[in-house]
C-alpha cells in the first residue's frame, strides 16, 4: 500500500529553525514534492526533489533520500508567517501525488 | 492572470440535492484533478483528468462525477448529496509534461451539506 508518515504539529520559536520528517512509502516512485498551506487557504508548492540530497531555496531547504524513503524539510530563520501546515507529497509511478496529513507549524514569539 | 478559479466559494446544500462544483484554469495545463479536505486527513483525489477528453477516479470517486469537454473546464458533480460530503473541495491543475508535474491549486470550494 502506500503510505505517508509524518508528525502531526510542531512548535518553534521565531527566528529558530525546524527540521519537519517525511517518510514515505509508494508504488513506483518519481519525486516528492513539499506545499505550504495556511489555515483556510489552498496549498502552494515550496519544493520538488528527483535525486537524493539537499535542495536550497532561500530560508527553505529540502532533502530527499529515495533508499530510505525518506525526506525533510527545513526552514531557517522563522517567521511568524510560517506558521501554517507543511504537507509531504511523494508522486506514484502513475505520477499522481500520494498526501500526507502535514504537519502543522506553530511559530512562537 | 487569473491561475485556476472556482465556484462558488462556499455552500450549504440540502442533502439529496444535486450540486455542481465548477473550476476553471486558463494556464493551458493538460492535467486537472479534485481533491477533497478533511479536518486530520491529508487530500485526497476524488477523480483527475490528465487530458481533454479523458478522466478517472481516484482514491474516493463514489458519488462524484466529472467531465472535461475542453482543456480549460472540470466541473465535479455531486448527483445526490450526502452529509459526508461535507468538506473543502480543491480543483488543481498541472503541466503534467515535460518534467513539470506541480499542481496548482485553487481556492476551494466549502461544501456542508445538511
């Protein structure tokens, strides 16, 4: 079957960084993608990672191990802004995106 | 431009009733999907269309119903409602080409269905 594992909420201190875990299990493989999304809003895409290691984008970075099915995402520097649910999204070998739950980011003062 | 816009923003549906949930993109992406939200449960498709003329269920299709006549519309039909349906619907599209497999979203829809 396929399965998303990630932790449910996280908390974090403004200007700290946070490491937010997916482990993954799918049929076929090709890439996972991050998305932010705000209470009551719609996703938006942040990351896309094919190959094995680390992707910088500014504050974000995100990392994928495909042998262990396993991915993260980091943010540095946190805002208060990203205060919002993280969602793990690997896509199948039909290149559909299998979700997870996300995880929820509290940033406190 | 406008991305991928939906209708309405929010209803309140009898149960039994027939309701038409409507998404428009003008990114001339080839692929658009449904997904529904539920509070602790990630997205999950309902039925996708990876071309003009095509579609195909997903994970939760029952009771649901698509068509796509052009590239730019994938209206979702519920035939008959049911307080299970209760939910955030999102309509997104993608590339789905050339290495480009992102999806876009729109802004949902908020169904209750009573």
């Amino acid at each position: 079957g396929q399965n998303i594992d990630q932790p449910t909420e996280m908390t974090a201190t403004e200007g700290a960084i946070v490491q937010i875990n997916c482990t993954y299990q799918t049929s076929g493989f090709n890439g996972l993608f991050w998305y932010q999304q705000h209470a009551g809003e719609a996703p938006t895409f942040l990351s896309y990672n094919v190959l094995d290691g680390l992707e910088e984008k500014g504050r974000f970075s995100s990392f994928l191990s495909r042998s262990k099915g396993y991915s993260y995402l980091l943010l540095k520097e946190l805002q208060m802004k990203d205060s919002a649910s993280y969602l793990c999204a690997p896509m199948d070998s039909n290149y559909q995106l299998i979700w997870g739950a996300g995880t929820k980011l509290i940033i406190k003062p | 431009i406008a991305g991928i816009t939906q209708a309405p923003t929010s209803q309140i549906l009898a149960a039994g009733r027939r309701m038409t949930l409507r998404c428009t993109q003008d990114m001339r992406h080839n692929a658009m999907y449904w997904y529904r939200q539920d509070l602790g449960l990630g997205l999950r498709l309902i039925h996708y269309s990876n071309t003009a003329g095509t579609t195909g269920k997903g994970e939760v299709p029952d009771g649901y119903s698509v068509s796509r006549a052009n590239t730019d519309d994938f209206p979702l039909t519920l035939a008959s409602a049911v307080p299970s349906q209760t939910s955030v619907y999102f309509c997104a599209s993608s590339e789905a080409a050339g290495g480009n497999y992102e999806q876009y979203f729109g802004p949902g829809t908020r169904l209750t269905v009573t």
